[in-house]
C-alpha cells in the first residue's frame, strides 16, 4: 500500500496513469490473498474415497436409452438416505427407471420386471457395509422412477416413502415390522389421471402444512 500511495502523489499529473497503477496494484493484493487462501484452502480440504465396492452398494441406475432420447430418459432416478427401520443407522433407498421399447408404443407403460430396473434398499449392517433388502421389504417399484421423498405421512412415527414416476406415482407405508405396503390408491395420491399421465415427475420436495405435523 506504501507503494501504491507514493505513485498516486506522483502522478497527480495523469490522473489516468494514477488510475491503472491504483487498479493494477489493488489486482496484486487480491491474487496475493486469493493465492494465499487457496494453497490454505487445500491444506485443509477434506478428500473423498469411492467405497462403493467395500461397502456393498452396487446400485447402477438404468435410463433404459433408446433411439429416440425421450424426455425422461434424462430425468431417470432418485435416492433417500434415512433411517427406515428405526435402529439408528441411515439407509440409502434408490430410484430407478424401467425398461423403454424402441420407439415406445402409445399407451405403453414402461416394464420395470427386470431386475435390473429395480428400485434398491440398502440396509446399513452398522460395520461399514450395506445389504440390499429390496425384495425383502416389498420396494422393487413399479413404472420409470424420477424422484423420491421421505416423510410419515400418518404420523405413526415411521418414516414412508412417496416415489414420483413417469405413470403412476407410489406411496409406500412402512409397517414397522422391516416391510412396505403399496397404501397409492388408498391415500390418492397416484396423479393417475390423463392429464397428469402426460407430464414427467422429476423431481419431487416433502414438507409439513399448518404446523400440525402432517
């Protein structure tokens, strides 16, 4: 700065040489500190480890790609990370698409049979490691996931799933006994009407209205 102020008393003739050498000696002071900053910065930055593998989480999503690149081939899947069993650990549940026909036939519904297409829960075993309870609690899914939220909806204190689908969208009601029960049509909340059919669900946010815990 002691520099900075003795150009500018010189140069009091050129307001504009003053000007640049003001800007250009501001610009080192920044670079010197953002500099500075940023080697402290990646000192100390945490660094991530892929324990995909270790940890026995082998979801891969699958858009089912076709020809023609439909919209919700790029809007494919979803995941929640809670706690669905109530032992204290955090669970990770994923959102998969489902197979598309190239082209797609009108009025087709996309076929989630494969397991490939499968929705996934992993169960935290507490050590490091997940096992996949997909098909234990009832999760498979049905039609083209593109979202997930986590919420209990009754307030029974169990956490239950919403899925947004390109189809029909699910609510699943956890029993508290380590399973689901597909409770859509029952709560109506399916957004199965032809309206509703024709757009895509992706992406979906869980809240609580009027302060009553629902």
């Amino acid at each position: 700065m002691r520099w900075l102020s003795k150009t500018t008393s010189v140069c009091t003739g050129s307001w504009w040489f003053a000007m640049a050498a003001a800007m250009i000696s501001a610009s080192l002071l920044v670079f010197v500190a953002l500099l500075r900053g940023d080697e402290a910065g990646r000192a100390g930055l945490p660094t991530f480890v892929n324990i995909a593998d270790e940890a026995h989480v082998d979801f891969k999503c699958e858009p089912s790609k076709t020809s023609r690149k439909y919209l919700i081939e790029t809007m494919v899947g979803g995941v929640a990370v809670f706690d669905y069993d109530g032992d204290g650990l955090l669970d990770i549940f994923f959102a998969n698409g489902a197979a598309l026909q190239d082209p797609m036939p009108a009025g087709k519904v996309p076929d989630k049979a494969d397991p490939r297409y499968w929705n996934r829960l992993y169960h935290n075993n507490g050590d490091g490691t997940f096992t996949d309870v997909t098909e234990k609690v009832g999760l498979q899914g049905k039609f083209y996931g593109q979202g997930v939220a986590i919420r209990d909806y009754d307030n029974d204190g169990r956490p239950d799933i919403y899925v947004t689908n390109f189809g029909h969208n699910i609510l699943y009601h956890n029993n508290g006994d380590g399973t689901f029960t597909d409770v859509t049509e029952k709560a109506g909340v399916g957004a199965t009407g032809p309206a509703e059919l024709r757009r895509e669900r992706q992406s979906l946010a869980a809240g609580q209205h009027g302060g009553n815990g629902q």
